[in-house]
C-alpha cells in the first residue's frame, strides 16, 4: 500500500495575545504532537467532541493556519516546505470539503461558472473541452446538466454540498479533506451524500481524510479512525477493531453514547462527566485524566504514548492500563 499522507509530530499552538503590550501571554494547544499516515485510497476518519484539534489537523495539513512544527508528507513532497505559489499549484491534489458549503460559493457565479474558474485556476481541463466536463461533473454528483445555469442559493443544502464536491473533483485531487461534510444535513441526505462519496471514491480512486464529531457517520465510510481527545490522538484502528473492541476509556465512552452494531458483545458502558479541559492548560500526565474513571496517580503523571495492543493488526491506543481494565483488573471509580 502507497503512503499518500505522513503526519509527522504535528503541532498547532496558537498564541494567546495578553497585557498592555498585547505580548504572548499563553498558548492554545490546540494540535500537540499528532503522527499518522493514510494509504492512498482509503477513508481514514477523525474523531472526537468539539474541540478536541481535528478541524485544526485538516486546516494545518493544507496550510489554512500554518502549523507550529512538525511534518506534513504528502505524496512524497514535504507540504510544509513550499512557497505560497507551489502549494497553490499543490491544492490541485488536496481538496477541501467544508460544513458549509454555502460559505466558499460565489452568490454572484452560476453552477457552471464555479467549476469552470476552478478547473481554469488549476489549469486541468482545457478551454474546449470545459463545458462537456462541468456537464460530466453535474452528472456524476446527481446534479444533473441543466443546473449549470443556477445559482447556489437555488439549491437545498444537499444540493449545495454536491456543488462543493463537484467543484473538488474540477480540479482532479488525490486526497480530499471532509471536514464535517454532512454535518449540517438531514440523516436521509447525509446518507445520500456519503454513498456518493463512497461512489466517487472507487470511480476517482480518491482518498478522504473524514473529519466528524459524529461516530454514526463514521461508521459508514471509513476505513480506519483516529480517535482525538485535548489535542491527541488516544486511539487508532480499522473500524472494525475500533467499533467492536475499543481499548481506550475515552473511545469506550463514545462508543457507550451510540447503539451497538453488535449488540451480542454488550460492552460496559462507560459514561463521562465534567467537560473537556481547556486546551490552554491540558491536564498533566494523560489529558484524559480529569475524566477517566480509571485514572490514578500515575495517570496524572506519566504521559500514555500511542502503542500497540490487542494483536498486530495496527489497532494502536495511549493508554497505561489498556491490558488491566480489558482483564477486569481494573474497574472504573466513578
Ligand atoms: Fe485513564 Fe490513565 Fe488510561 Fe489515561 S492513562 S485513559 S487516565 S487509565
Ligand atoms: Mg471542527
């Protein structure tokens, strides 16, 4: 399999303005050492409540915000080394799909006059053979040709998202970002909209790196999931593993709050209290001690590096006790 995306130590500290002399006073840590890879062709989500660094991740890998440090490979080029000019030209791999599709259409521009600028900007489809590729476009996302003439506020909040997705595939990417693509929609369109990702997904061999505060959605498209917590990733594997076997505290919480696929293996339930901490002064040792209902002394000491548990099959979590709460050695306080 072929390394498409290499996230390297990524961190997104950024500074809190304070005083008379508006100095830095302080750092959101939003993003604070994040490392993974995404195979190209797969649907690898990311996970967690609002807040938890995951937009911050999609924003920092396309230089939305440039990020404090660490490494964004992607197809083999260092992303965080080019100019603003070369990663103009790189975006035409490194598509983005946002909640709110509404907000990044032009209201004065019809349909077609979208995706023309972004093929014209990206120079991928020449001059005359343009309108027969917005018509394939319209047709591929289930928009139909005739809507080439419409302007966006015409369209339905679907609608408007397949406009999103068409005008990302104008520009022939590899990997496009979801970042809460089908959050603002209604269940029956969401599904709508993701069978058509899926669909998109095989005839384009594309990748997606799916950002969502939703595990039901994830559910349905991904492949492999990270699951993020204040800044972290606390737990990354296949859907399956992830969905049927969670090994970390916070992971089993969420997974409590939504219904079983596999209602047989009834998993203990655990259910958090108390809210995220600030990212400004996470917690010490593991950030999710404040609300882990296995947390000890330990725990608010020593730092869980990512690791390997169950069995070799890359399902990887941060935790110190994973083996002893599995084995019952542990249970929970609270
Ligand atoms: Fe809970 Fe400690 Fe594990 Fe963190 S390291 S998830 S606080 S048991
Ligand atoms: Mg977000």
């Amino acid at each position: 399999q072929k390394e498409i995306l290499k996230v390297t130590d990524l961190k997104q500290h950024f500074p809190i303005k304070g005083g008379i002399f508006g100095r830095t006073i302080n750092h959101v840590k939003a993003v604070d050492g994040v490392s993974f890879t995404v195979y190209e062709g797969e649907t690898v989500s990311i996970v967690g409540e609002s807040g938890c660094g995951k937009s911050t991740t999609g924003r920092a890998i396309l230089r939305l915000d440039e990020p404090t440090s660490g490494e964004v490979e992607f197809d083999g080029i260092d992303l965080l080394s080019l100019n603003k000019k070369e990663m103009r030209k790189k975006r035409k791999d490194l598509q983005v799909i946002f909640q709110d599709p509404y907000a990044s259409l032009n209201p004065r521009q019809t349909v077609g006059e979208i995706l023309q600028e972004a093929m014209s900007i990206q120079n991928t489809v020449p001059k005359e053979k343009q309108h027969e590729r917005i018509v394939e476009l319209l047709e591929t996302v289930g928009l139909g040709a005739h809507q080439m003439d419409r302007y966006p506020h015409e369209f339905s909040g679907g609608q408007r998202q397949r406009i999103g997705i068409a005008r990302a595939l104008a520009v022939e990417p590899q990997l496009i970002i979801c970042d809460e693509a089908v959050s603002a929609l209604d269940v029956s369109i969401q599904a709508q909209v993701i069978n058509l990702l899926k669909k998109l997904q095989k005839e384009y061999k594309l990748t997606y790196l799916f950002i969502s505060h939703d595990l039901g959605v994830v559910r349905h498209i991904s492949d492999r999931i990270i699951v993020m917590y204040l800044g972290k990733i606390v737990e990354i594997a296949d859907k399956k593993s992830l969905f049927t076997n969670p090994q970390h505290p916070y992971t089993k919480s969420l997974l409590s709050a939504i219904p079983s696929i596999h209602p047989e293996k009834r998993r203990e339930r655990i259910i958090l209290t108390g809210d995220v901490p600030s990212p400004i002064d996470p917690p010490q040792g593991c950030r999710f001690h404040t609300r882990c209902p296995f947390a000890t002394e330990r725990c608010t000491r020593e730092v869980p590096e990512l690791r390997n548990v169950v069995t070799d099959n890359g399902h990887q979590a941060a935790c110190h006790y994973v083996e002893d709460i599995e084995a019952g050695i542990m249970q929970p306080v609270r």
